[in-house]
C-alpha cells in the first residue's frame, strides 16, 4: 500500500518573508571628511568648498553612500551637508552615519515599500537564516511593520518555528 505524503507546511497558509528579499544591491561607499580636515582638527571654508567644486563626484554613481567623521573634530553641519548635496546627483542613496548605518537605513528604506495587505491577517513567518549578513535591527523593524497587521507571527523555518506574536480573539 502506498499512502499520499501531505506537505503540510504547503498546506498551512503559512507566509514565509525572507529579510534577504529586502537586501538592495549596490556598492556600499563611506565617505570620511576627516582628510579634507587642517591637521585632523578644523575645517577651512574655503579649501573645503574648493574641494566640493573640484572632486569628480561621478565615481560615486549608482552607489550607497555614508558620510562621516572618523576625526575627533567639530565638524559644521553645514559640511555634511554641503557633501551630501555633490553626491545626490549621482547616488542611490546617501546618509549621515557609518556603513552600518548606511545598511539599517536601506533595510527600513526597503520594509517600508513592503505592501502589509499581502499579509493582512495571515500566518507569517520572518526566515532566520541566509546567505546575506542581515542587521538585527532589520528583524525589529520587521516585526513592527508586521504586527499591526498579521494574525501571527513566527521567526525560523516551518519546520521548526519560534512564536512571536498570536492577535488576541
């Protein structure tokens, strides 16, 4: 006798995201200001600006970009802005911050254009593991889209799931 094997997970209406899927591709580029800095310490308007006007900004095509600050010096606002405004035309995307800010943006940057009505009401599991290194701060903004809106919510593999959230009945 041969009896029909039933793929239960397959049959469950379980929805399984992975956090991979919101992974945008692309460089990744931090652009510290601190050897555009007089001896590490102050900027001078003038060089600086003469900086901006003469850097070939175009190598910065199609890239994410971070800008920082790796001296210990006060640096103007002004400045990070004055960077960030020479790079919009080229760049995917820029940010105040290190790359692993650069990388938390890009994940809420990518949930936030997540349709939620495709999960509304339903059994959701988050995939915990990849190939891709995800930041932990992806899976709590995750969840926090996520909750309003699902009836469930699990993190793992089917077959071996941890349960987060249950909507009260």
């Amino acid at each position: 006798m041969s009896a029909d094997i039933e793929n239960k997970v397959a049959n469950s209406g379980l929805i399984t995201i992975s956090l991979e899927d919101f992974h945008q591709t692309g460089d990744r580029v931090l652009f510290d200001i601190k050897p555009l800095l007089w001896q590490e310490l102050a900027l001078k308007e003038k060089d600086f600006r003469a900086f901006i006007k003469q850097n070939d900004w175009s190598q910065y095509q199609n890239k994410f970009v971070a800008i920082t600050c790796s001296a210990d010096a006060i640096v103007p606002t002004w400045a990070f802005m004055l960077i960030g405004i020479a790079l919009q035309p080229y760049v995917k995307k820029v940010i105040f911050g290190n790359l692993s800010d650069l990388e938390r943006e890009l994940y809420i940057d990518s949930i936030n254009s997540f349709d939620l009505n495709s999960i509304a009401d339903k059994r959701v599991l988050v995939k915990g593991c990849g190939d891709i290194n995800i930041p932990d701060s992806a899976f709590i903004y995750v969840s926090e889209k996520f909750i309003p809106v699902v009836k469930s919510l699990m993190f793992g593999e089917a077959c071996s799931n941890v349960p987060l959230y249950k909507k009260a009945k």
